[in-house]
C-alpha cells in the first residue's frame, strides 16, 4: 500500500465520502502521491445505492441547486454532469391535501427577471397562503437579505423566533419557510440555527434569479459517487483502498504521520480525516485539537426514506412537495432505479426524530393512505413492495450554537487536517459543504507542503 519512493510528498485521506473524494482528488491534482482508505466497499458515504433484487436503490433521495457551485464542480470533475441535470427554471409543485374544499395544487415558480423579483409573481401566485401572509413573506425576504449570515450572533438563536419577530405566521412558516428549510437543513425552524437559515435562504432564493434551480440524479447515486468517483481517483493516479478500516494516526519521526490500517503501515505527509465528527474524535491524536471533545456535542439528525413500488404509474411528475401530511417530498425514481412493473416512488423525511424508529408496519399504515390522500391513481393501485431506509445519523444537526463547535480544516498538529459536511464550511449539511470541506483541506494542505494551488472555485479562493 505504500508507494515505491518513502521520500515523495504522500498524503493519506481516511474516507472515502464526498469530502473525501473531492480532497484525493485535489491533492492528485496538485502533483502528490495519494492514497485514499475506505472502512466500507464503496465509496459515496451517505450518498449511495445497493440492490434489492433487480432493483437498484438509492438509500436516499439527494438533491442539489444551481448555486452548489461546488458539487457541481465534483460532478464536472468526475465527467457526471450530464447525468445530474438541473431544472431550467424553479419549478416546485406543492400539493396542499388539507386545503378548503379539498386538495389544491401550488407552485413555487420564478421568472427570469433579476432578484428579488424573479419570485415576485410566483409568491403573488402561490394559493397556500393568503395575500397578507405573501406580503409578509415578501417583507421578511427583504429583512432576510439584509443580514449577515457571518454573524456570529445569529448561530445563537433559532429560525423560528427570527420569524416570529418578523411577522411569520405558523401557516407561513409550514408552508413555506419550513417546507424549504426542513429539505435543506434537516431541522424544523425552532431547531435550526438562524445562521444557517439565512445561509440556505440568502444564497439559495436571494442571490441571483437562478439560484435555487433543482438538480438531481437521473441515475443511481451509485453510478456518480462509486462508480464514476472511483474512476476519477484511479485517472488521478490516486490508490484506493476499500474495506480497509483505520486504527490509528500517530506522529512518526522526521515529522510525518504513520497511519495504520489493513495490517499495513503508511507514511504520509499530510493526513485528511475526512469522516464523521465521532469517528473523528476517536482518530485524532492527543493534542491534535484544542478542546477535541467539542467534536462529541455536535449533534446529529436522522432521515426516513419511504419506498413504494406500484403496479402502475400514479404520479405524472418528477417530484412534488406536500401539506396538511405527514408526507414531506416525493420523488419518481422508476426510471433511475431499473423497475419496469410499474412506478417507483421514494418520499424523503427529514427531521424525522419521532419516526425513525417505527416499524415497518407501522410506517406502511401511515404512509400508503397518505398517497392515496394525495395521488387518486394509488388508490386503486397495487403495491409491489414497501420499505424503508434509515439514516440515523445522516447529517450534524444544525442547532442554534453549532457554528462555534464546527472545526476548521486545520488541526493543531501540522500536516492533520479535517475535511467533512459537519466541519466549519458555513454550509448545512449538504453534498456541496462536503465538497467544499475537501476543497479546504486539501488546500491548507498544499499550502503547508509548499506546493502551488488555485482554488477551484473564484469565488471562495
């Protein structure tokens, strides 16, 4: 596992995630040897499929926006673009099944006309909440685009009483603020740090028209982040090493790192841990991090996906959000996943603490009449198959105070640096922070090694 030359310029990333992935293949780039080390037989993290008999599955629905110039980089980097299209215009369907008078359909639309007004018309159109409600939406957007993410104030207080201190009413907040803020930070509003909020909300809705534009994958997620990624890595000239779990990170003489994993010793002189905040913790060597235990109090938060096979088709578009339901998003995966006896649907449920733990059953009895509530055609529809997938833990929970606990890419041991969604990208926990965390510390590294490097991306450079 080691390379032929001990002297070369080596660096180990421990993960093979995202993050990761986006840092072997800086460091590659940049001229080094590079040996990237996975515990799991793939690579992808938390953004991967597998079988299910002819089927292949996604273990949950991901999505991404234009303005993830990062993880729109990765994808153009590892030749997936094409396969991961973004929409030409917002264009989100909100089904509101509680409405008067029965279910009514709404639109999050915008226009091409320049911020704030490309949402104008769409807001002045959306029937999910009255016209004082739109205005006060609208006021709040403007009041919203006049704050600083940045400030360090904001991650002490909540979305939710920011909202309520700027006229928001439940409705509003159900049909709007939460029905964007639960998909993009994991957390309800009064759970969710207000820096982040405004993150997501500034940069997604309120800094160009096309900014909150969807993407997503048209094929497995397997085929992007495994398939393809593994190509880029073995083009970059990078090796990588599946199913090989890390044991430890120590400090070698001559000041390199010696990491242990599969039974073999690898020198390196720089080390990316690119992995969750706990696994992080129990890697890092003593004195690496000033209070390292800080890591243990970022918190987590689960997913819930729902899959549903159908004998026949029942939904006539991609995707669409829901009201008045336990149902938050759906999305039509028959295409991407091989299935051919029907539809496939996959409904995505964050936030999902009170239910993550049900049984089977017991989400089946809940979930399926809610379709039929919102989809007439699965009514008289057969299920092929119902299952769920779990992320307990599927990204940091982005609490009021988290912006303080979330690290750097640099550690206090030179040449140990951190890459990672829940480490201090002033992202949520998105594909796109992961990327940009491989960005970060992939740079601090060459930066400490001497080499020359542009940052990918003008903006963040």
């Amino acid at each position: 596992m080691t390379g032929d030359d001990p002297l070369a310029p080596h660096a180990v990333v421990v993960g093979g995630g995202i993050a990761g992935v986006t840092a072997a293949l800086e460091l590659a780039d940049a001229g080094l040897e590079v040996t990237l080390l996975e515990g799991r037989p793939r690579l992808g993290g938390l953004a991967f499929s597998f079988r299910r008999g002819d089927l292949t599955v996604d273990n949950g629905q991901h999505v991404y926006l234009r303005c993830c110039t990062a993880y729109r980089w990765f994808l153009d980097r590892i030749d997936a673009a094409g396969l991961a299209p973004v929409q030409d215009r917002l264009d989100v369907p909100v089904l509101d099944v509680a409405a008067p008078g029965g279910p009514r359909l709404g639109r999050l639309r915008r226009t091409a006309l320049p911020v704030p007004l490309h949402l104008a018309g769409g807001l002045a159109a959306y029937p999910h909440l009255s016209l004082a409600e739109r205005a006060g939406v609208a006021r709040a957007a403007m009041a919203l685009n006049r704050i600083d993410p940045a400030d360090p104030a904001l991650d002490g207080i909540d979305f939710a009483t920011w909202l309520g201190r700027h006229g928001q009413s439940p409705r509003a907040v159900a049909a709007l603020w939460d029905l964007v803020g639960v998909a993009t930070l994991n957390a309800r509003a009064p759970h969710a740090s207000m820096a982040l909020a405004a993150m997501v909300f500034r940069t997604g809705l309120l800094s160009e028209p096309g900014a909150a534009d969807i993407g997503w994958a048209r094929v497995p997620l397997g085929e992007l982040h495994d398939t393809l990624a593994r190509k880029a890595l073995d083009s970059a000239g990078v090796r990588t090493e599946l199913s090989t779990r890390v044991r430890g990170i120590t400090r070698a003489e001559g000041g390199r790192w010696q990491v242990s994993a599969g039974g073999e010793t690898l020198h390196a002189d720089a080390v990316v841990l690119a992995v969750a905040q706990r696994e992080a913790h129990a890697l890092l060597p003593e004195g690496a991090m000033e209070d390292r235990d800080r890591l243990l109090d970022i918190g987590t938060a689960p997913i819930l996906n729902v899959h549903v096979l159908y004998d026949r088709k029942v939904l006539r578009r991609p995707f669409f959000a829901a009201l008045g339901t336990p149902v938050q998003w759906v999305f039509d995966r028959t295409e991407a996943s091989g299935f051919s006896g029907g539809q496939y649907l996959a409904l995505s449920q964050s936030a999902a603490e009170d239910e993550i733990d049900d049984p089977v059953a017991v989400l089946r009895a809940r979930y399926l009449p809610e379709l039929q509530r919102l989809l007439p055609a699965a009514r008289g529809a057969r299920v092929h198959d119902f299952f769920v997938t779990r992320e307990r833990t599927a990204t940091f929970a982005p609490a009021p105070g988290v912006g303080r606990l979330r690290p750097g890419a640099r550690t206090c041991a030179p040449g140990l640096y951190l890459a990672g969604a829940w480490t201090a990208t002033g992202w949520p926990a998105t594909m796109e922070g992961a990327v940009r965390s491989g960005f970060s510390a992939a740079g601090a590294a060459l930066f400490a090694l001497g080499r020359r490097h542009e940052h990918p991306l003008k903006e963040a450079a």
